[in-house]
C-alpha cells in the first residue's frame, strides 16, 4: 500500500525514508478497537486518513480524551510504548481510517537519532494538554446543553 509522503512532511527526507521501510500501512474500518486498557502497544499509530477516538472508562462510563487526525499520532499511546507500560486508554476507529504503524522498539534510537521525531510528540503532547485545558474551562463554565452542542459540531466538522 503507498502512502503519500506529504502525510509525514514535519520529518526529515531520511528518517521518512526510514519509517516507510520498518513500518507498516493497515486500513481498518470503522468501529474497529485497535487499542484496549491494560494492553501492551507493539506499534505506534500515525493516521493516514480518517478518524481514531482514544478514550478511557470510569466505572463504564466512557470519557472522551481526544480524536486522531490525518497526521497526528497518540501521545498516550506513544508513552505507554516508551515504557513498555500497559495502555491507560481505548483506541476505536470513527471511520474507515489508514493507519502508519510504527514498531515501537524503533523509537528510542529514532528519538536520539531525530531530533524533528521527538517535535512530533512534544506537539501532540501540547495539543493534548491544551484539549484538557479547554474541555475543564468548559466543564466548570458551561451548561450541559452548550456543551453538547460543541462536541456535535466538532464531531460534525471531524466526520461530516
């Protein structure tokens, strides 16, 4: 399956060049659980296309955390795999989704190696963070019906 190298644009040419040798590209479909709580990650995703929801549960009740977009990678997931340390999260396609798995034994070297990796992560991990940070401010500001209202559209504006 090829992928389309402007995907992976924030890297350098060579350590692309590295990625599409060791890794590999899996569609899966929607609705599908690719990551469950208390699961050791072997690869680390980066999304192609499509949509990927991580989330935790509490009691069974689910708690958003944040959506996976084309080009971004799951810090969660990323964190879990550098420690070698169950996952704290579920991973659940939203729809049909093409996936650049990366096995997680590269990434300490690579991290050494490539500087413009580890960018990747600490800006998933300020995206992240600044998620949390909005989604408190609207816990504590806003009402519940306001609330809803702003998940639909950005669900909306994620999916169409």
């Amino acid at each position: 399956m090829e992928l389309d190298r402007r995907i992976l644009s924030f890297l350098k040419p060579d350590l692309v060049e590295k990625i599409l040798q060791e890794s590999t590209i899996k569609e899966f479909s929607k609705g599908t659980e690719i990551l469950r709580e208390q699961q050791y990650v072997k690869v680390l995703p980066i999304v192609i296309n499509g949509l990927i929801k991580v989330y935790s549960r509490f009691e069974e009740k689910e708690l958003l955390l944040y959506y996976i977009e084309s080009a971004q990678s799951c810090v969660m997931t990323f964190y879990a795999a550098l420690k070698n340390t169950p996952s704290k999260v579920f991973a659940i396609t939203e729809e049909d989704s093409k996936v650049l798995l990366i096995p997680v034994q590269l990434l300490p070297n690579w991290l050494k190696e490539y500087p413009d990796f580890n960018e990747l992560f600490y800006n998933q991990f300020n995206l992240r963070y600044t998620e949390l940070l909005d989604t408190i401010g609207h816990l504590l500001l806003d009402r519940m019906d306001k609330r809803l209202y702003d998940h639909l559209k950005k669900k909306l504006e994620l999916t169409g």
